[in-house]
C-alpha cells in the first residue's frame, strides 16, 4: 500500500531495474533515517547522503517530502511485519509459552529495541502520523495487518483473544509504556512485559 504520490512516482520514474533499485536504496535510508531521528531526520539531503545517490534523485523518485516519508513509513512498517511473520513459524514449532509470546507481541508493539531512547522515539513517530493526514491511509493498513498477526499469534498460541480483547491487550501496552516514561521508568518495555503477562496469565 502506497500513497498516490509513491504510486505515480514508481511508475513514472521507477520503472526500469536501475530505477526500482535507486528507489529502494532512498525509502530504505529514509526508514533508517526515521527510525534513529524520527520525522524531523527525513530530509531530502540527508536521505540522499544516506543512500549514497545525488540530492536530485529524491525528488526525481518522490514526488515530494510526504511522499518519501510515506515510502520510509511503509518500508518500516513492512519489514517488522515481515519479521513478526518468520518468529510466528519458529514459534509454531518451537517454545509456545507465555514468554515467548510476550517477547513477540512486544517486538511488534514497541519495536525489537528494548532501549528507552528507542522506545520514546516509536511511540514520537506514532503520535507524530496523527499530525499527517497522508500518511492515515498507509496507518491504517499497516495496523489492521499488524492486528491480524498478533490474533494469529495468539491464536496458535493457545490464548483466547478475540479482537476486543486483544483491543485491551494493546492499549494495557500503551499505557504500561506512557506510564513508564512518565515516572521515568529506565526500562518501560519490562514494566509492559510483566502487566502483559499478568494479563495473559
């Protein structure tokens, strides 16, 4: 799922290999970007220096700044997905217990980097898409995909969670996670861990 900018930019001026890899290579160095800095890190400069192609080429394969952190947004969104969908196989096979559970909800709600600077800058980027209508769209696809994976993950797990449950089970995350930052709790993603496998339990 793309905006209709990345839509018409990847056709107009992506359509050849040379071009689909110099797209690639700048959504892939606007994610980094995003996810060390957070929006205000996704600049065209920086994501060209990044990707090691000339300034131009940003706006040659973007139609515009939105249009490059819509691609960063997604390229993101999609490879922790992508990720969560490889632990669940191993999980199918492998150890099932409510740890092991916990620890992959939380890699998909909170990211894999259990730091706290890393985690304030997640839960920044969230709060940061209300404050852009375009990237709404692209949101709301990636978070319907991400809820039919935890509901898989739950499910092959052995845990009654329909979606409203798991509705609650995402917002204790939430909460345990703010709550922690704001009493400046050193390591929210335990304090997260712990109230959900209470709740799982």
């Amino acid at each position: 799922m793309t905006s209709g900018g990345s839509a018409a930019s990847a056709g107009n001026t992506a359509s050849t290999p040379k071009g689909e890899r110099r797209r690639s290579a700048l959504a892939a160095a606007a994610a980094e970007l995003l996810v060390e800095g957070g929006f205000g890190a996704v600049r065209h400069r920086a994501v060209a220096e990044r990707a090691g192609l000339p300034l131009a080429s940003t706006t040659y394969y973007f139609d515009s700044l939105d249009d490059l952190v819509c691609a960063a947004v997604e390229r993101y969104g999609r490879a922790e997905l992508a990720a969560g969908r490889e632990r669940l196989a191993e999980l199918a096979t492998e150890n099932r217990g409510v740890d092991a559970v916990v620890e992959l909800v939380l890699d998909l709600l909170l990211g894999p980097d259990p730091h706290e600077e890393a985690v304030i800058l997640r839960y920044e980027r969230l709060v940061g898409t209300g404050r852009r209508p375009h990237l709404r769209p692209l949101m709301r696809v990636l978070s319907a995909e991400l809820r039919e994976l935890l509901s898989e993950i739950f499910v092959r797990s052995g845990f009654d969670v329909d979606a409203a449950r798991l509705e609650r089970l995402i917002a204790l995350v939430d909460g345990a996670v703010v709550n922690a930052l704001v009493a400046v709790e050193p390591d929210p993603r335990s304090v997260a861990a712990r109230m959900l496998r209470d709740a799982l339990s």
